[in-house]
C-alpha cells in the first residue's frame, strides 16, 4: 500500500530530529551550566556571609525568633504584675541595677528615676491608688541587638478604676502609655535593664456599677 512506502523514510526524519533535539538539548545544558554553578557559588557565599555576620552577635533568624517571644511574653508578665500588684512576680523581671524612669514626658526625656531593683519594685506600691486596673499591650517593636542584648519599643492601654471619694465619685482613667526598654539575656532569661514610662494621652470618666446576679 501507499502508506508502508514512507514507513522507513518518517523513520530516518524523527531519528534525525531526535538527535538534533538531543545536541540541542545538550548545548543548552552546556550554556546555561556556568550560570547555574555561578548562582550556586554566589548563594553559598552569601549563606557564608549572613552565618558570619550572626555568629557575632547572635544566635541567627531562629533564636532571634525566640528571643523575640521571650521578651513580648515579658512585656505582658510585667502588665500582668502591675494589674495584680503582685510584686513577688514584678521582681523577677528586672536586673538587679535597673533603672525606672516613671511620668517622663512623650519624647522619653526627664520624668523620675527609679535606680536599683529596690526602687524599682517599690514604684509599684503607687498602683495601690487605684483598685482595678487593665493594661493592654497595643503594639511593640522588639530588636535583638546581640546575642544577650535587645531592645524594645512598646505601646499599652491603661484603665484605672479609682475608688470614689467624698467629693468624687469612682473614677475611669483611661491612659496611652510608652515603653522605651533595654533588656539584656542572663541564665537564659530576658529581663529588663532599663524602662522609661511616658504617659502619652488621657481621659477620665464615671465608673458604671457592675450588676452580678448573685
């Protein structure tokens, strides 16, 4: 028939053409493999580079990681302490040379200074003003500068419930605050080595009776 004529010829043309998709194959390889090896070379340099770069100041992207939980867990035990008044807990999370800086103004200048870790946990005595108290962390920005050091940069909400008095009656005060802070790593433990407070904004309002049901 016909058709079995071209049978052995089709044959020979897709044979060719393997074999020139194979060389051209193969070329493309050839061209494209000092690019790869170069990009390669240049990502091993780079990993080289940052592991470098890390191993001298910090444990990597990682640990940073870590770290950086570490200190917002620390962030909220401190809200914590202050809204229970619970200053067994408060203690633990300063350096024994801390130092306070309370009522300083937006920019984090002047303010009173709280030195030593003493000083520090008697500040908290002044939450005995109010009764209830709620500090809500808003937002913060934690840097871990080295590998026991950091640095942090925080807002919270406060709400401080004052008991009423003979000429007031009980009182919400409802506080923006600023953290400035310096943390530094001991025992495998974040603490705080200096905090300056900075009251940013505030307003006042009458408490409303908490009806329970029994």
């Amino acid at each position: 028939m016909p058709t079995t004529d071209f049978v052995p010829e089709r044959r020979r043309m897709l044979t060719m053409l393997g074999t020139g998709a194979a060389v051209a194959g193969l070329g493309a390889l050839a061209s494209t493999a000092p690019a790869t090896a170069a990009s390669a070379s240049a990502s091993a340099s780079a990993s080289a580079s940052e592991e470098l770069s890390t191993a001298s100041y910090g444990p990597g992207p990682a640990g940073w990681a870590e770290d950086e939980l570490a200190i917002n867990r620390l962030l909220e035990t401190y809200l914590f302490a202050v809204d229970t008044k619970d200053k067994t807990v408060f203690r633990t999370l300063f350096t024994d040379d801390a130092v306070l800086t309370v009522m300083a103004h937006p920019d984090g200048t002047a303010g009173i200074v709280k030195s030593g870790i003493e000083a520090v946990v008697a500040n908290l005595d002044g939450a005995a003003a109010w009764g209830y108290s709620t500090h809500v962390t808003a937002n913060a920005l934690v840097r871990v500068t080295g590998r026991h050091t950091a640095t942090g940069d925080s807002h919270a909400t406060a709400q401080l419930v004052y008991p009423a008095t003979a000429t007031a009656p009980e009182t919400v005060v409802v506080r923006g605050i600023r953290y400035r802070d310096e943390y530094v790593k001991s025992a495998g433990v974040w603490k705080i080595r200096k905090r300056v407070f900075s009251p940013l904004w505030q307003y006042n309002g009458t408490a409303v009776p908490i009806n329970y049901p029994n």
